[in-house]
C-alpha cells in the first residue's frame, strides 16, 4: 500500500495517508478539510535518511559541510 503525502489546503498542514484505493476520502487531521493536495514524496536511502548520493559520497570521503554532511542539508 502507497504512502502520500499531502498539503492541505485549508491550513497548509502536511500530514501523510495510507491510502488502499484511490476513491478514498482524504481529510485532513488537523482540521478536517477534505481539500488537500498530492506532494511529490522523498524516498529514503539505505541508510535511511532522504539524503543526496552527492551527499553521502562526501561524508563518506571525510568532507563535509558545516554539520558533517550526513544530513544532506548541503
């Protein structure tokens, strides 16, 4: 079963579903809207974090930027 995530419309609170068919109604937890919108989702790596290749190969080399670089924030 596909995870979306969404923005809602109403609040712009981000939330995720589970959703098991696309005829499902998606509301909102925080206030219930029933108006949100798809958002493109950021797969996570091995190592679990949504990082960049770019990214791991610098920490990895020992580089790395101002928090190490495993973070991926550069």
């Amino acid at each position: 079963m596909p995870i979306y995530e969404y923005v809602c419309d109403s609040c712009e609170t981000r939330f995720e579903k589970i959703v098991i068919n696309k005829q499902q109604e998606i509301a909102c937890p925080k206030c219930a809207s029933k108006k949100a919108t798809i958002q493109l989702s950021v797969f996570a790596t091995a190592n679990g974090s949504g990082a960049s290749a770019k990214s791991s190969t610098t920490s990895s080399s020992g580089g790395g930027s101002c928090c190490g670089g495993g973070c991926g924030c550069h």
